[in-house]
C-alpha cells in the first residue's frame, strides 16, 4: 500500500488540538513516519467592525474533520483510534474489531492540491463575513446616511464596499458604502 489521504472525525472545536496530539504522539512512540502530513483547512475571515476597525479570524472549512496522508493498516488504524477526541475514520467496514484498509475510502491528491490553494487563496484574500446580495434591503446604520433604507446596487467584494441606491429628495441615489456601514433589513 502507499500513502493516501483519508477523512477523520473529531470533536468539533478539537481540530487542532488533535493534530497537534497526533505529533506529539508520534514522537513519543518514536514512529515519526506514521502520518505523513495532517490537513486541518481553513480561511481567512474578515469582519467589518463599527468605525472602519476589521478583525480577522480563522474558519474551518469542515469543522468536525481534518484530512491525514498515511498509509493505511492496522498499526496506523489502531495508532489513531488510540488519540483522544477522533472519532474514527469517514467510511470503510470493521469486521470482528478489525478494519478493512482497502473499504475505507481515500482523498484523491487532486482534492487535497484544490482545498490547500484555496486555503492560500483565503490567506491571501480574507473573505468578508457579510455577504450582500444584488437587490438585498438595507439600512444604513454610520455615516451621513445614517437610519436610510435602501437596496444593494452592487457589490465590490474586493473592496469591502457595496453600491447601494436610497431614495434622497425622491430621486434614486447610489451611494457607496463600506459594509460596515449597513446591515440588512
């Protein structure tokens, strides 16, 4: 067999804290090439905060799972099954307490290559927290246009802005905004 990627369940929130264990643990068992590599995705989130301030925090792509490279067998099956917060493996069978390798399904390299850039992609680029839609009601809550209504115009994702049309002295106005000047109605 070789190294392939494969799904584990975890306590959600544990994520880290396992993947953390799983290479402490390998040392201590002085077996440092059991798991190849862990793969715990993430991105970059970025929230608009009231007076122009951001926070950036992290979000799990797939809270409740991370993805390792090993090769799959009985040793490294009952090396994981031994760490604490995994739940197990995604898929496969156990047949009287033992685990067929070959059922438990893999991750194709492909998928792994497509979620790490997209993880670079997010570190790069934070996506926003809040999500506009073209047509959405707002209000806006800061700014000189304070307590109007309106509809989103468009959005400028790369920005952190959105173009929104409020109704001044009857006429439809665009105005840009940032998104934390509104909120949605």
């Amino acid at each position: 067999m070789t190294d392939k990627w494969y799904v584990i369940h975890v306590n959600t929130g544990s994520e880290d804290v396992v993947s953390k264990y799983i290479y402490d643990q390998m040392k201590m068992d002085n077996c440092p090439d059991l798991i190849k590599d862990i793969l715990v995705p993430t991105e970059t989130i970025e929230e608009q905060l009231k007076g122009g301030k951001k926070k950036i925090s992290e979000k799990k792509f797939f809270p409740g799972y991370i993805l390792i490279k090993t090769e799959l067998n009985e040793r490294s099956w009952h090396f994981l099954k031994g760490i604490p917060k995994i739940i197990g493996f995604v898929g496969g069978k156990i047949n009287d307490g033992k685990l067929e390798p070959n059922s438990i399904p893999s991750v194709d390299e492909s998928e792994i290559n497509k979620m790490r850039n997209k993880i670079e992609e997010g570190t790069l680029k934070p996506t926003p927290k809040i999500v506009f839609d073209k047509g959405e009601s707002i209000k806006v809550i800061e700014g000189p246009f304070q307590n109007f209504t309106g509809t989103v115009d468009e959005v400028k994702m790369d920005k952190g802005k959105i173009q929104v049309l409020v109704e001044i002295f009857g006429r439809s106005t665009p105005i840009d905004l940032d998104f934390n000047q509104v909120e949605k109605i």
